[in-house]
C-alpha cells in the first residue's frame, strides 16, 4: 500500500504504511521505500537511517542496492537518488563495502 500511497502523492499515508509493515517484521521493500520517500522529501538523515538498515547485512548487498536503484529509477527519482548517494558519501555514512556497491551502481547507469 506504501507504493501505491506514494505513487498518488499522498505520502504521509505512504510513510504511515511503510512504517506499519516494518511492524511485522524486516523486509527491504518497505524499507526500500521509505528510503526512496524520504530522499524525494530531502529528509536526508532519515533517508540515510533507512538505508542503513537495508545495506547491515552482507549478504545480497549488491542486489539490495541494485533493487533500491531500480526503484529510484522506475519511479523518476534518480535526482533524489543521486543526492541521497552524495550525501551518504559526504557524511561517511555507509561502510566501504557500501560506498563500493553504491559506486558500481553508479557505473552501470553511467
């Protein structure tokens, strides 16, 4: 429901949703989209928040970025993704292994 919330532009129900579902456990599509939400709004420590919380496990972290980026993507935010990017960057949020994965993403779309 959080995509379809966000996709009609009311994102405090979005968010609302997105929160809820984390209620009944981890799972990276809402967590996913909660960091795409708060990149569109430039909530960029939220945003920052979230994506940590996608990226801790090691396993299946490049498919967990390429998901987050196809997302951005698919939904016409790669502005924001970019910023988000940048920022996680600047404030040496993320982990190497993290920046790594991020800066291949970037190539593939380059």
């Amino acid at each position: 429901m959080g995509d379809a919330y966000f996709n009609l532009g009311r994102f405090a129900d979005s968010e609302q949703s997105y929160l809820k579902a984390l209620d009944f456990g981890e799972d990276m599509f809402p967590t996913a989209g909660l960091v795409c939400l708060y990149s569109d709004q430039k909530d960029w420590q939220n945003a920052a928040h979230f994506f940590g919380l996608l990226t801790t496990e090691e396993s299946g972290l490049s498919s967990r970025i390429e998901m987050l980026v196809k997302r951005f993507s698919h939904s016409g935010q790669q502005q924001s993704m970019l910023e988000l990017f940048r920022y996680l960057l600047s404030a040496g949020h993320s982990h190497q292994r993290v920046l790594d994965a991020i800066e291949n993403q970037i190539k593939l779309l380059s």
